[in-house]
C-alpha cells in the first residue's frame, strides 16, 4: 500500500509539474521546503515570520532562475495596476449607484461610462489573471516563468493582490 501511495504521489506530482511548466516542484521534492512549510502553522509572531519568510524564499529561489523571476513580477505589476484600476471604477460605479444615478429609474451619462470603463477593465483584469499562473509548460515556456517565480514573488510582496482582489470581490458583490 505504501508503495501504490508513493507512486500516485509521484504520479500527480510529475502532472502537476506538467501543467505548471516545471520539471521538479520544488515544495513537494526538497525536504528542507517541506519542514519549512511544517512549521509554518506554528508561527504566531510577525517577527517569527519574517524570519520564516525570508528562509522560504531564500531557499526556493534556489530552484528558479533569475529570468523567469523577473518576468513574474512584471506580470504581477500588471495584474496589480489594473486591479487597482477596476477597485477605482467600482468605487465610481458604486457612488452612482448610491446617489441614484445608476439603476433601474435612472441612468446618467457619467454612470454608464463608468459601468462601461470598469466592464472593459475588467475584461482586462481577466486576461491579466490568466497569464499570471501559466497552467500549462509551453504557457510557462511563453511567459518564462512558472508558478513557482509567481509564488515566490507574491510572499516576497505579502500578498497585497490577494487583499485587492476581495475588496474588488466585495464591491462588485453589493454592485
């Protein structure tokens, strides 16, 4: 049994890779990752956890090249701009909706060029996001990085992206 559950790992390990345009997973196949990413429930201090990141990171970029690190976070500076952007319009979008500009009575011009400029933002953002996280190897052969530059990138930022994107979710949620 162990040995059928070490293959299936392997197995879902090397599809994993596939898509992500790795040939290694670095999180999964070097064990000084893996007791890192252990500990990492155990930490409760900020300091404790800068600590915790910095050896993370300092041991995953091991594994990336230096190209491909680059180029993730261009593509995460990108997504960043236009999701500062659509939470912008959506905040707009919102205030007009709140002051009765936009919706079912009444429709100014204002509002509806903002609903159009945040729609087409949007779409943006969409195609933004997609090329964020290359899900397949010749995507990540194309952008010249792979999720593990992404990953990397976004701990070394804090995730300020992920904040962004649930307050966008949020907005448009009440719009």
């Amino acid at each position: 049994d162990y040995t059928n559950n070490c293959l299936k790992d392997l197995t879902m390990m090397e599809e994993e890779n596939q898509l992500a345009g790795a040939d290694f997973n670095p999180l999964k196949g070097d064990t000084e990752l893996m007791i890192l990413l252990k500990r990492l429930g155990k930490v409760k201090k900020y300091k404790t956890f800068q600590r915790w990141k910095a050896k993370f990171l300092e041991r995953l970029e091991q594994f990336l090249y230096d190209k491909g690190t680059k180029a993730a976070e261009e593509a995460l500076v990108e997504f960043s701009s236009l999701l500062k952007k659509v939470l912008k319009c959506a905040n707009e979008v919102q205030n007009y909706i709140e002051k009765g500009d936009l919706g079912d009575n009444k429709k100014t011009v204002r509002a509806s060029l903002a609903l159009n400029e945040m729609c087409n933002i949007l779409k943006k953002l969409m195609k933004a996001m997609e090329k964020v996280i290359p899900k397949k190897s010749s995507e990540a052969k194309e952008y010249g990085y792979t999720k593990f530059h992404v990953g990397a990138t976004l701990i070394r930022q804090g995730f300020q992206q992920y904040a962004r994107m649930n307050a966008v979710k949020d907005i448009l949620t009440d719009i």
